[in-house]
C-alpha cells in the first residue's frame, strides 16, 4: 500500500483502495524520450543597424526511444534512433507516403508523426481492464539532455 500522501490522493489509488482492489494497480510507467542533435552554422548576417545575427541553428539528427508498461509491471524498451536520418535516403519518400506527409517533409516532421503514433499505443498498455478505473491519461515525453532553443525546431 502506498504510504505517500500525493499517492493516497490519486484517483486511481483512491478508486482501488475503495474497492479493495489495490493488486489491480499498475504504475504508469510509459513514456517517450528524446534529444535533438544541432549543428551551428557559423555566419554574420546584418538584421538591423544594431544587430548582427553571429549563427544559426539547423536540425541534424533526433534520437528517440518509447518505453511501454507491461501487464507484468516490467519494462518492454522500444528504441528507434533516428541518427543522422538522411532525407535522399530510398525508403525515406515511402515513409512520408505511409504517413500521408507532403513529399517535401523533413524528418522532424516523420519523427513526430511515428512518436504519435507510438505515444497512441502506449496509450493502450496504459488501459485497465476495469474503464471504470481512473488514470493518468497523459503520455510523458521528455527531452533528453538538450537546450531550450533544440525543442524551437519543432
């Protein structure tokens, strides 16, 4: 039984202490991370008479991995690294086509719409059996040992 207060007032832990169904928990432990790569391009730019632009940033690469929770309460790791991913690669149109993007997309945009797809079936391990069972409906994703500016590329 859990002895934190933050617990005790959960919904979920509410609802299954009250129906003595505690066994029945299941820790929400799905989530995605992920960590741009960037690459500073060097360059002085003159926006204004008073500001000069020293760099720019542009997306190299994203590597990204999903954890989805199992009946068991262990760890089942799905890592799909994107390192590098090169947009003249053979495969990488009929990925675009399979996810009904624009041919001219980059790859930021296919890893957002993989993570979703994956974030949408982590959702599903998430289920109780029970609907009537309160949970976090919140798929966690974090980024990964990256700045700020890194998440303005998406």
């Amino acid at each position: 039984m859990p002895i934190r207060p933050a617990l005790l007032n959960h919904p979920t832990v509410e609802y299954l202490m009250a129906y003595g169904i505690m066994d029945q928990f299941k820790a929400q432990r799905g989530f995605i991370t992920y960590d741009f790569e960037t690459l500073s391009d060097q360059f002085m730019k003159n926006i204004t008479d008073q500001t000069t632009l020293l760099s720019q940033l542009s997306k190299l690469s994203i590597a990204s991995a999903e954890v989805f929770p199992n009946q068991d309460k262990s760890y089942k790791l799905v890592k799909r690294c994107y390192t590098l991913f090169d947009e003249l690669s053979e495969n990488y149109q009929a990925q675009l086509e399979n996810y009904g993007l624009p041919f001219n997309s980059s790859f930021v945009h296919l890893w957002l719409a993989q993570t979703f797809e994956s974030a949408e079936q982590i959702y599903q391990c998430m289920w109780y059996d029970d609907e009537n069972i309160p949970f976090d409906r919140c798929v966690k994703v974090l980024e990964w040992n990256s700045s700020r500016f890194d998440i303005a590329l998406l």
